[in-house]
C-alpha cells in the first residue's frame, strides 16, 4: 500500500538529517576551538555555555525537530492508513513540511524569535487542520 501523503513524511524525515548534520558540522568545530573538555559529568547547560549562540541554535532546532513533527507523523500514518492520504490533506502536509524547513533555516541562522514564532504558530494551525481532518475520517 503507498499513500501520496508519505512523501512528505519521508522529507521531514531526511530534513531532521540535514539539521542533524548541519548540528554536527558546527559544533564538532566549536567544541575544538573553544578547547571544551568533555567531562562525561558536564550538564548540557554547562556544554551550551560554552558554545556560541550560533552554534547552540542548530541544536535546539533538531530538538524541535523531535517534539510536534511526531505529531505530524502519526495524523500522517493514520491518514495513510485510512486512506485518506491525498487531496487537501496532502497539501496541508506539504505545507506543514515547508513551515518547518523555513522555522529550522530562520532559527538556525538569524533566529529571529518573533519570525520563529509566527512560522511555527502557522505550522500549528496547518497540522491541527490536519489532525481534524484525519479525525473526521477516523471517527
């Protein structure tokens, strides 16, 4: 079985990599030139202390890339499932796709909190219509 709306699964999945990366590709960097020891017993804050900003924001966005994007898998899986994976709903998740690859690149490289926001308070929005959409096949 294949649903048009797993492709958009599929490349949140691979940007997650890309800010894993990027994540990587910054702060391997960073910890060698700022000479941070890497004391097994060292909190994560006192670790991010250390780091510049810069380096710090990557980091939070693959974070972020972990919490509400599960959400969206799951309405995806359960749209598939039913179905019901085309259509709008495919455009809303493409949509909901896109707002977090601009969310990572805005907090990734300005983050401009108040930018940040309006993209993921958008995000949201898309993905609750997502959610009420797949409940009103499932119920």
């Amino acid at each position: 079985m294949s649903s048009p709306i797993l492709a958009p699964v599929v490349a949140l999945v691979l940007w997650s990599f890309v800010m894993w990366a990027w994540l990587y590709a910054t702060r391997i960097p960073a910890i060698f030139k700022n000479k941070i020891a890497m004391d097994p017993a060292m909190t994560k804050a006192e670790l991010n202390a250390q780091l510049p900003p810069s380096v710090r924001w990557k980091a939070d966005n693959y974070n972020h890339l972990m919490e509400q994007p599960t959400l969206f898998y799951a309405v995806a899986f359960a749209l598939a499932l039913a179905g019901a994976g085309g259509g709008l709903n495919l455009t809303l998740a493409w949509t909901y796709v896109g707002l977090r690859v601009v969310h990572s690149l805005v907090q990734s490289t300005v983050n401009v909190i108040t930018a940040r926001f309006l993209i993921f308070l958008v995000g949201s929005l898309v993905l609750l219509a997502l959610a009420v959409r797949a409940a009103l096949v499932v119920f």
